[in-house]
C-alpha cells in the first residue's frame, strides 16, 4: 500500500511504531488510505487497535517510523478528526439530553461559550436524522437505549464535519436496528468522501463494510481486502493459535 502521494492521503503510516513511555505497543504498522477508504482493525484484546486508533489523534506518541494524519501531523489533524471511543466518558446521569450531546460536537468550530447558529442547530438536527434519533433531540441522554447512546456519540462525532472518522469497537453492546443504523451512516459518509477507521472483533461487519482490513497483534500482520486478510491461516498466527472455525464459508474466532 505504498503508491499513495502524501498529499492524497487521508493517513500514511510507514513503518510505524506507537507506545508508551517509550516502550512499543504496536510495531511495524503501514498503512496508506485515501478519502473515502473504510478500514477495519482485527485483533485480540491487547493487539493495540485502540493505541493505533489514539496515536492517529495524537493522543499516543509515534516513537518510530513516519506518520501524517490529512497531510499534517496527528495532533495537527485533531480538529478535523472525529473520534467515537469505546466507552465514553459522558455520565449518563449528567443532564444532558441527545441534542446537547451532539452539539458538542460544533464546538471546535463555533468555539466555547459562544452562541450557537442556526447552521449549529441545522447541523444537529441533521446528523440526528440520519441516526433515526431526531424525534429524540430533547431526550435525556441517560434514558436512552445503549444503541441509542451509541447513535447519539456517532451523530455528535459527524456534527463536526470530519474528513477521518475513528471509531474504536462502536457496535460493542449495540441493539441490530442501532448497528443498522450506525453502518447505514456509515457507508453514506465513505461514499461522500470521509475516511473510515474502525476496530471490531466481528468479521462479518468487516467484511460487509471494510474495503481494508488490517490484521493486529503486537505487531501489523497483514493488511489488504478482507478476502487477502481475513484468512484462517493469518487469524491463527495473530490470534496466537486460537481455534478457527470455518462455517457457511465464513470464518469465525472462537476464543478461549
């Protein structure tokens, strides 16, 4: 995946290494997306999916090899980089409702403490629409479903008109009309030009979504069209031996 000019490239990642403290998590990751390219990270817990999810933020340190997020550094690339984290750190018992979450979302854009626009408000409405959530605007956000909590985090990430979007196992816990929902959206912002990176433990959605996979553990172990990666041969040597069941033509890990 080398033939991507810097200029073009929504992320380029050569020979990269992330960690911390110094101390690597994740070694010799390439990666080279386009806008408008869905990657999906696979791998067990602790393969390092949500460290190379937060070094793309710039949240963890790139200790080796050469990194641009948007043609910029990570951190550089932050205010145009949505992210929805795995658990997020809004208390449900705050109050707060689904559109207050979303317009969060605005803020880098309109600024803190500044009035909101209408085109805020537009911008809200809109991307609760397109969750199914508008009629659910006003609602606390503590009372809704985990399925709707997660649409409310998705519409308060695409608010913000990102061009990369990260998401870090988002159909965890997630209802089938909500994970639905959340891949309907999805491929409408990849096809509109928004570039798509998210962690998974299932195969099915990479495979029905993702036109990359990249295989994690330690270490990238492969990277390429899910029919290349998503192998019984490769998920055995990332999963460390783990069995692998093959049904319908399909390929499941079943962990120990």
């Amino acid at each position: 995946m080398g033939d991507v000019a810097v200029a073009d490239a929504a992320l380029r990642y050569a020979e990269v290494s992330v960690g911390y403290h110094g101390t690597p998590v994740l070694t010799d990751v390439n990666l080279d997306l386009v806008p408008g390219q869905r990657l999906a990270l696979i791998g067990p817990n602790g393969a390092g999916k949500s460290t190379l999810i937060k070094s793309i933020l710039g949240l963890v340190p790139v200790l080796a090899g050469t990194s641009t997020v948007l043609g910029r550094t990570p951190a550089q690339a932050r205010a145009r980089t949505g992210y929805v984290p795995q658990t997020d750190s809004l208390d449900a018992d705050f109050p707060v409702t689904a559109g207050q979450v979303v317009m969060m979302g605005r803020y880098r854009r309109i600024g803190w403490w500044r009035p909101t626009r209408n085109d805020d408000r537009r911008r809200v409405h809109e991307a609760l629409d397109r969750l199914g959530l508008a009629d659910h605007a006003k609602t606390h956000f503590g009372v809704l479903s985990g399925g709707q909590r997660q649409r409310v985090l998705l519409a308060r990430a695409i608010a913000a008109e990102p061009r990369l979007l990260l998401l870090d196992e988002p159909f965890n816990g997630v209802d089938a009309v909500s994970q639905e929902a959340i891949l309907s959206v999805l491929r409408e912002l990849s096809a509109a030009g928004t570039t798509l990176v998210l962690s998974t433990h299932d195969l099915t959605v990479a495979h029905e979504l993702a036109d990359t996979v990249c295989v994690l553990n330690g270490r990238q172990w492969a990277v390429g069209p899910p029919d290349e990666t998503l192998t019984a041969d490769t998920l055995r040597r990332a999963y460390g031996g783990h069995a692998i069941e093959l049904r319908d033509g399909r390929t499941v890990l079943v962990e120990p």
